[in-house]
C-alpha cells in the first residue's frame, strides 16, 4: 500500500475489520479507502466486492495478499472445507470473479496472487485433495497451509488462461520469508525460531513487497501471464503441480461448486455501450 500510494495510485485497502483496514490506510501518505473484508465469510465478501464496484472505477491491479497460517495442528473447517483453504483460496477466489470485469476497463489490468513456495514444498504429494478438501487424513497446519498455497497458484494459472486474448494478466508469486503476523497463530517458542529464521535467511517486509509491486506494475510485464515469480524472475518449478492445467481446471470447475449462489460471472464488457468511460446504451440500429 504504501508504495503504490506514494507513487500515486488510488489504493484500497482490505483487512477482516474496518478499524484494522483504517489503522493501516492511515500509516500510509497518499489516496486509499479502507474496507472490510473477512475472507473465510462468502458474505464479507461479496459485501466488499459490491463496495468496490460502487466507486465505478478501473482496477488496474488487484493483488490478493491475504494469508492464514494456523497454529497447534488443529484442524478447523470453514464452511465444509478445511480453513486454510477456505480462506487462502476460496476466499481470493470469490473476491476476484466478483469484481474481475472492473479489470477489463484498465489500460492494462493486472491480477498479482501471492502464494508461497510451500506450495511446492509442503503441499500434498499428489497435489489438491479434491476427494477430502477436510484435509481429515494426516493433517498438519504446514500441509494444509502449502494445500491452500498450490490452489493459489493453481487459481492464478487457470485465470491466465481464461484471459487469454484479453489486455488482462495473472501472475503468482512467492514473496519470500518474511517476518510479519503470518506467525500470529504459533506458540511463543515457534514464533521465536521463526523470528530467528527470517532474521539470518528471510527478507524485510520492504523486501517481501518487492516481487508484488514488480508484477504489479513494471511495463515490460504487460504481455507476461500464468507465470510463477520469485525475487522478481520468473521461475520453472520442476516436478511440482504448479503448471498442471488438468488440476488447475477441476480446482476451478470445485471451487464454483462449493461456492454455490455466491459465484458469478461478469462477462467482458461490450465496448460498443460505452462512450468516454460511461455506458450510454448503443441505439437500436446500430451494428454489432
């Protein structure tokens, strides 16, 4: 937020209360509306994602950076479906299809998903769980938090895809390891090695920022999409699901079914109905 805001973005920014959302825009010089949005509740969702389309703006970039990491190895579940991936995925997942068409009115729209390497390294060996997304049979926060880090991945990819032939990119990203609140939900010892980790091998959190604000905005990337980033290169993963079409489909094709009612689709915008950025309507013998 604060790097794109001061470089003169219009940023808006999202935290699961608006006191925390405030707080956050309120540290940061430049234009931002702070808004609500808790990713594990469809509603919170769809409620933020109808705040956004009420500003009637372009979104140039939309970078979903929120991540849960649990604690303790209890297993918790998050309207039927384990909570990391309720939140981590699904919750993006909702978000971005709500507003996605806002996209498509920027001079060149960019979706940035920050994922993690334990998407690759921690991640179920066959990939998504799509027969028991309970994640019931040998939990541990690490796996369920790198199940819920390839789905992201998978999510970005299979969006690439779709938007093929479109001025819009998808791109994911592992941001690095970085010493912020992700950590909130470990016991005092934990949070301590973690701290220790990041300290000798890890990034700040300016440094963490750096490869999210790279995809989000360098112009040589305008034609770059499905791509997997790490310290601001691009990066083939050999012998991970990261590229897998097959798993990112039904990954896509599951999430719209556990979404029910709460997913819709806009479909790309007929120019025809809009004159200087306003829909006016195209008369009726006009062409198509």
């Amino acid at each position: 937020m604060r790097v794109l805001a001061k470089r003169g973005c219009y940023v808006v920014g999202t935290s699961r209360s608006l006191e925390r959302a405030q707080d956050a825009c309120n540290r940061v010089v430049g234009v931002t509306t702070p808004l609500a949005l808790e990713l594990s509740d469809p509603e919170s969702v769809v409620a933020c994602a109808d705040q956004i389309r009420s500003l009637n703006s372009p979104i140039d970039m939309l970078i979903c950076n929120a991540g849960y990491r649990g604690g303790g190895n209890d297993r918790e579940l998050v309207g039927g479906v384990e909570k990391h991936f309720a939140i981590n995925h699904l919750g993006h997942f909702l978000l971005v299809n709500r507003i996605l068409d806002r996209l498509f009115f920027a001079f060149q729209g960019r979706v940035v998903v920050v994922a993690s390497r334990t998407a690759y390294t921690k991640a179920p060996e066959a990939g998504i769980r799509f027969d028991d997304l309970t994640l019931a049979d040998g939990y541990s926060d690490s796996m369920a938090y790198g199940h819920s880090k390839l789905a992201n991945a998978l999510f970005s990819s299979g969006l690439a895809r779709r938007l093929r032939g479109t001025r819009i990119t998808s791109n994911a990203l592992h941001p690095g390891v970085i010493n912020t609140e992700i950590d909130r939900n470990l016991n005092g010892f934990m949070q301590f090695m973690f701290g220790v980790l990041t300290a000798v091998s890890g990034k700040n959190v300016e440094q963490g920022a750096a490869t999210s604000c790279y995809l989000a905005t360098n112009p040589a990337l305008g034609a770059t999409s499905g791509a997997w980033f790490e310290d601001c290169n691009p990066v083939s993963i050999e012998d991970s699901h990261l590229e897998n079409e097959a798993m990112a489909d039904r990954l896509w094709d599951q999430s719209v079914q556990l979404l029910g009612d709460y997913y819709v689709t806009y479909e790309q915008p007929v120019w025809e109905d809009f004159e200087h950025g306003v829909r006016g309507g195209r008369s009726p013998d006009t062409e198509s």
